[in-house]
C-alpha cells in the first residue's frame, strides 16, 4: 500500500448549539494508511511507560496523567507522517435555522481543503457525533462530486481508537483556551503553553493555509456559504 492512501480521524469540541460555549471546533488527525499500524503501536509503547490505560481526552487530563500527555505532544511534533488540521467556528454568529445542516456544512469545510486529488482517503468520525448515516454518506457525496477520492466514511467509536483520541487532545485545547478564561496553574493551561510553544502556533489564531503539520483556520460565517 503506497502512501498516497490517508486516515483521517474526525472529532469535534463544544459543538452543541446551546452549550453556552461560543466557539465550536472542529478537527482531524491525518496520518498515512501504511503508517497506522506503527503509530498505533507506538502510542500503546508510551500506554505502558507511563501506565495510563484511560482514555486520551482532553477532559481527563490531570497533574497525574500530564507527563503521557506532555510526551505525546512531543510524539507528535516529532513526526512528520501525522498531521493535524483545525477550524474555529464562532457560533454566536450563527443566525440559521437549520443548525443540524450547518454543523454537517462545517465539516466540510475542515475536509475540503486540504483533499489532494491524487490521493485516496477514509474518514472516521466518533460517533457521538451529530451526524446521522444519512448525513455522513451526503457528506461523501459532495466531497466525491469535486473530487472522487472519498473511499470511506463512517463513525467510529473514540475509546477504542488512540488517534482519534489525540484529535480530541488537540481541538480540546483549542476550544478551552478559546472559551475560558486562562487559569496558569492547571495542568491544562500547562499543556497549552507546550503545545503552542513545540508547534509555535497561538491555538486562538488562524495559520497560513499552507501549514501542514498544524494547520488552524478561522471560519467567516459571512463567507462560509
């Protein structure tokens, strides 16, 4: 299997419409096909240095699980075959009334820019998503009328996938610095400052477009549609 084959692992963060949250996040982890089997094992290599069987999420994240966490911020920048991608989404600026579509529309707008006609990709999406078959299938469709590379899209479930958790590690971070105030002595705010410093990346702020590794784009709802 070349490597012109991607996975793309889908998550989201603070994306219920009446959450009282006002910026939503969206994300993927996007590693090679041919790369997945080592990654994964490589992930459960830190699982037992550090002796963490929980789940990777941003939530969980304590002073006691912080240097697992710390070391996979590291894991990650120091590969260059896993990349993530990000769009911010201020809500508040919402004025549909069909917020079930617009959501499903936002995740086309994270997937449909950074889809390179000359690869082949599968697309996993945690299931506690929004997103019905129905919609996931559409979201194929239209993503295959321009481009016709959309093997596979689906729901997964994230306790049972490492990547897609550490998607949920990365847009966590987003969404907590994005909508509370900064509080310096938890171990979030700590992993955040760390994660900024190792991708050199304000996780408020919108990157050039043409980042790969961390990749972070401001949505305009006034020019979204």
């Amino acid at each position: 299997m070349n490597e012109d084959r991607y996975i793309y692992y889908c998550d989201e963060s603070s994306h219920l419409q009446n959450d009282k949250k006002q910026f939503m996040v969206l994300g993927y982890i996007s590693v090679p096909y041919n790369r997945v089997k080592k990654i994964k094992e490589e992930i459960k290599s830190l699982r037992l240095k550090h002796k963490n069987t929980l789940e990777i999420k941003w939530s969980n994240l304590t002073n006691w699980n912080y240097p697992f966490y710390a070391e996979l911020v590291d894991y990650f920048i120091d590969r260059s075959d896993i990349c993530f991608r990000a769009i911010i989404v201020d809500k508040y600026k919402y004025i549909g009334d069909n917020y079930d579509k617009f959501y499903y529309l936002m995740y086309y707008q994270l997937l449909i820019h950074k889809l390179d006609a000359s690869n082949k990709y599968n697309i996993y999406l945690d299931i506690k998503d929004d997103l019905s078959s129905s919609r996931i299938e559409k979201l194929k469709e239209i993503l295959n009328v321009r481009f016709g590379i959309i093997e596979q899209i689906q729901h997964i479930r994230s306790h049972e996938v490492d990547l897609l958790q550490l998607c949920d590690l990365f847009i966590g971070a987003i969404a907590y610095k994005l909508n509370y105030d900064p509080m310096t002595s938890t171990p979030k705010m700590k992993l955040i400052d760390k994660i900024e410093k190792r991708t050199g990346v304000d996780l408020t702020m919108q990157t050039a477009k043409s980042e790969t590794k961390f990749n972070i784009f401001k949505i305009k709802l006034n020019n979204a549609f």
